[in-house]
C-alpha cells in the first residue's frame, strides 16, 4: 500500500476536479470505482456487462452534473444515489424480467451502508502508518496467514499477532476520533 503525506478529503477531491484537476479527477474515480460497482453487483445483482454500462453512465454523470452537488463533502451518499437511479434505469430498459426481491429498497440500503462502512475504515486505514497499513492489509484485506505476512516483512511469526492487535486498536482510535457514525465498526 502506498503512503501518503495527506490524503485529500471528498470535498477537497470535489473542488480540484471542479477547478480541472485531472489528477483530482483520476483520484475520484480510484477512490469511488469499487464503491460504485459493488452497489451494482452486490445492490442490485447486475450482470457484469450491465455494471459496465451502470459504472460509466454513472461516471458520465458525475463528470457533468459535479456543479450540482450543494455539499462537496456529501460526494458519497450523492454517488450512491446517483448509481441506485442509474441501476434501476437500466434494469427497467432491460428486455428481461426482474424479480421483485432484485431491488428491494432495504436490501440495497444495507448493502450501501456495509460499503459506507468500508470506505470509512479505509479512509481510516489511510491515515495510519504505513507498518499499521500494511500488516493490516495483508491479513484482513489479503487474507494472508501469519506465516505469510512474518516472511514478507521479514518479522518474526510471533510479532505478527502482537503487532495486528496494536494496528487493530490504534485504527479503533482514528475511527473513533474521525468518525464517529462508525464506531460500530470498530468496537
């Protein structure tokens, strides 16, 4: 995992890209991509060519409508939405059936919320130090063993378990003192 310095909040993301900012731009799609296509995949069990097109179209929308957004610290929740209409655009244009529990309202609540969720302990993660971001990654994002990730760092296999447990509470420490909708998350 790469660390940096600072990482740009949402809203300062929304204001580089509403000034021209490629690189702010790039950085929005990378953080919000997998977000994106998840609510689609996961929400609303969309064909992958379907998510595809959902992804794009939402992207398309998000490019041209960025203005529109009164709060640029609420990119998240207004990318959710934006896929939620989108996806269900495009299971209506859809020649074939859909069944009824396809798009249950609370279904893809829960499953925007597990994603809100996620995003926030990355956010959380990122703020960390790189040791902490690493071991971290490797064991609950990789699902690497103990012995794995004792090689790939050159660490003793004992180290690993004491060093995931102090990550674990120095996290719970930034989730809580950052963001406090989550501490169920952390606790």
């Amino acid at each position: 995992m790469e660390g940096s310095s600072r990482t740009q909040s949402d809203a300062e993301l929304v204001v580089a890209c509403r000034q021209g900012s490629r690189e702010a731009w790039d950085e929005l799609v990378a953080r919000f991509s997998r977000y994106v296509h998840a609510i689609c995949i996961q929400g609303f069990r969309l064909p992958a060519a379907d998510a595809e097109d959902v992804f794009q179209d939402v992207f398309s929308k998000v490019y041209e409508q960025l203005d529109k957004l009164r709060d640029d610290s609420a990119l998240r929740p207004w990318l959710a939405q934006l896929t939620r209409r989108t996806c269900i655009d495009k299971l209506r244009s859809s020649s074939r059936e859909v069944a009824s529990d396809d798009f249950e309202a609370g279904r893809i609540d829960d499953v925007v919320a597990e994603l809100d969720d996620a995003l926030t302990v990355r956010a959380a993660l990122r703020q960390m130090p790189v040791e902490c971001q690493e071991i971290l990654d490797r064991f609950f994002a990789r699902d690497e063993s103990y012995r794995v990730i004792s090689e790939a760092l050159s660490l003793p296999p004992g180290t690993i378990a004491s060093r995931i447990s102090r990550c674990l509470d120095k996290l719970k420490t930034v989730l809580e003192d950052s963001y406090p909708q989550v501490r169920h998350v952390a606790g």
